[in-house]
C-alpha cells in the first residue's frame, strides 16, 4: 500500500485511535502521516470554530464532539 493510501485510512479513524498510534508508534502508519493527519483535524476544528459562533455553545452544553 502506498504513503497516500495510509493517509486516506487514517482520516476515517477515531482521534483517540489515532492518539494512541502515536504514543505506540506502528511500522504501518509512519508517524508523520498520523501526526498530519492530527493537525489536518485540528486546523480544519479552528477554521469551524472560528465561522460558527455557536459552537462554543454547543461545547458548553456537550452537544459537540471533539473526536
């Protein structure tokens, strides 16, 4: 499987799954990849977060999942 089919996995895994390939590095999944795809999460949450105002309700009332 190619760098780019990895890739593509992780994106439908969840944030604690890909937390975890972190801590207990895979030979499957390079290190690098996993920790691009945290950042791709987490920039993408920002720019979310930052257009829609209600988000932050929503955190404040549980209703909005982070993983």
């Amino acid at each position: 499987m190619s760098l780019i089919d990895r890739a593509a996995e992780l994106e439908t895994m969840s944030q604690q799954e890909l937390i975890s390939l972190v801590n207990n590095p895979s030979s499957i999944y390079p290190e690098f990849i996993v920790l691009s795809e945290i950042q791709r999460r987490n920039i993408n949450r920002k720019k979310y977060e930052a257009v829609s105002p209600n988000v932050g309700t929503w955190k404040k009332f549980g209703l909005y999942e982070t993983s």
